[in-house]
C-alpha cells in the first residue's frame, strides 16, 4: 500500500502527515473517555456510540455546541493549550444539563493555521479531561489546517455534545411557583465568557501576565484568567436524582439578566440580594481597571456563579447538602416572585 503523502499539498500549507501524527498522539486521550481504554477507531468517518435507553420511557436526545471565544488568545499568549479543551466540552455539557440532560458523547472541532501535532495533542488533551469529568465520551473530531485563513501559530475550537432524558424528567420550569429558592453553583472564576472585554482592559498583548498580582492573591492573572469553566455534570445529575429540581440557567455571556430568565416561565423573576453573591477578587479587578458599571459586569459576567438551580424552599438544605457531597460550595442565591426578569436589590 502506498503510503499518504503530498509534496504539492505540503507546499500549498497542508501537512497532512502532520495530521496523521497527531490522530496517534491524541488516541491515548480518547481513551481515557472510553470504557476499557481502546480509542481503534479514531481516524473513521464517524464517531460510534452505543445507545442504552434502558428504564426510560421516552428517551428525548438533547444537543449542544459551543466554543471557547476569545479566552483562546489568553492561551495562546501564554502558550498554555492543556486546559483550553476542558472549557469547551463545559460550554457544550453545561447547556444540555439545564433541561435535565446526560452527556452522552462529544465530538470537537480544530481548526489551525498549521498543524503543530504536539499542540493538537495538547488542546485535545484538554477536551478528554473535560469528558471524563463530564462522564461523557470523546468519539471523534476533525482537526483543519487553515494556511493563509489564520495565522500559523492561531487556532480555533468548538465542540458538539448529545445527552439524553427521560420526557417525563425534562426540566422546563413548569412546575416553578413563587417562593422556591434559587440556589448558585460557584463558579471558578471568568470561564469562557467576556473576554474581548477583559482582553480590552487589560491590554493583554502588552501585559505581563505570569507576574504575580496582590489583588488575587498572588496569582498571575494569566492563572486566573486560564482557571478552567467549571463541568456541572456529575453534581447536578446527583441533585437531578435527590431533589425536584424546577429550573436550572448556565450562567454564560450575558450574564445574570440574559441567562437566568431563560430558566423561568413567564410571569415569574427572581429577586437577589446583590450582598448574597459571593463574586471572587478578579471580578472585582476586572470593574475596577475598566472603570465598568455594576450593571454591565452584572449583564456580562458571571460574577462567580456559573450555574443556577431553583428548588422548593422546603428541599434547599437538601439540596445544598447533595451538592456539598460532589465538592460544590452552594449557597441560596434569592427567590422566585412574581414578575419578569432579574431584580438584584
């Protein structure tokens, strides 16, 4: 068999041995996500998952894709590509739990102005961890080089997830009244959302970011702004099993006043108490050196709670303690009332 090689492609921009290279190096991350380890088919025309529907009723399937944004020039400035992954498989997995989804699989998207295999294996290093911590399996992906599209050294990720649940359990805010308590999820800081507008107070391109920084405790901002989106997954489900959950918002761009009401039927808001929120110090930078409105951090971060759910006031202890089982510090973030939208008072 001969083998697959192109010098007038390689000469145009395109390695594809490159290509073939890092489907070796990334196959001992798939695994990973794989039960009993073995990633052969990686490198097929399609990613292959077996579909158990077992116990359920009417088993609904439920997709998401999303991407990273512009967080993706903080690591590429910092030439840290390990964690990028793991941001994006939460942007994907935390959506489809908002309606009381399982992640099932995930696929990822690539796309570079040249195939460095070691930094493709890295990024997809990334996404492998953000599967297992989701449960959920990496079946497949594509990697693209876009020679003369993008810069050699720029990249660009997105992925696609598909859960599933039981019609009777889907979580569509329906049995939601007034009085029943919201409660936060925190979040790990920034996750995968504003960045043009950090990017644009901090005059990234000609800060340093590895210097260590007293108003986050010694942490670089590089650190803090690269601190992996949080996956809600196994929590969430342990709740979904526990406690009636009524209402569940990914907390992602646009914040508090976009996100939250997606979660609400209509008729009903949520009043907070803006002392409740416990935001972590890099917000608070992040207002400070822009010289930001509260309203517009509020509308355009998560200041510091990446997700929410909303219970009967009677089950919120329980609730709260399941969470703390899984590692999540919940807190009551405010009330369900009548009316429409986000009152933070």
């Amino acid at each position: 068999m001969q083998k697959s090689y192109s010098e007038s492609y390689k000469a145009a921009g395109v390695d594809i041995t490159a290509g073939y290279r890092a489907v070796e190096l990334m196959k001992q991350h798939v695994a990973r996500t794989i039960p009993g380890g073995k990633a052969d088919v990686i490198g097929g025309f399609g990613g292959l998952f077996p579909l158990d529907v077992a116990g359920m009723k009417s088993p609904v399937l439920v997709s998401g894709t999303d991407g990273v944004g512009t967080k993706l020039r903080i690591a590429q400035l910092l030439g840290r590509h390990g964690t990028i992954g793991i941001d994006c498989v939460a942007m994907c997995v935390n959506d489809v739990l908002c309606c009381g989804a399982r992640p099932l699989f995930f696929l990822d998207y690539i796309a570079c102005g040249k195939n460095v295999p070691e930094k493709i294996a890295e990024i997809v290093g990334g996404v492998a961890e953000g599967c297992v911590r989701a449960g959920c399996r990496l079946i497949g992906g594509e990697t693209a080089e876009h020679p003369g599209i993008m810069p050699a050294d720029d990249y660009d990720i997105a992925g696609f997830t598909v859960g599933i649940v039981d019609r009777e359990k889907i979580i569509d805010g329906t049995k939601m009244r007034a009085g029943d308590v919201m409660l936060a999820l925190p979040s790990t800081g920034v996750h995968s959302n504003g960045f043009s507008l950090v990017r644009k107070v901090f005059q990234v391109e000609e800060t340093d970011l590895e210097a260590p920084m007293s108003e986050l405790g010694g942490r670089s901002l590089g650190d803090a702004l690269l601190e992996p989106t949080a996956i809600y997954v196994r929590p969430m489900l342990a709740l979904f099993e526990n406690v009636e959950v009524l209402g569940v918002a990914h907390i992602t761009g646009g914040g508090f006043y976009e996100n939250i009401p997606r979660s609400l039927p209509a008729g009903l808001g949520v009043r907070i108490a803006r002392g409740d929120v416990r935001t972590p110090p890099v917000f608070g930078l992040i207002q400070r050196r822009g010289g930001i409105l509260e309203h517009d951090m509020f509308n355009t971060f998560n200041m510091g709670v990446g997700m929410t759910a909303v219970v009967h006031a009677a089950d919120a202890q329980r609730a709260i303690g399941v969470l703390a089982a899984h590692g999540v510090d919940a807190y009551v973030l405010g009330a369900v009332c009548e009316g429409e939208g986000v009152e933070l008072v």
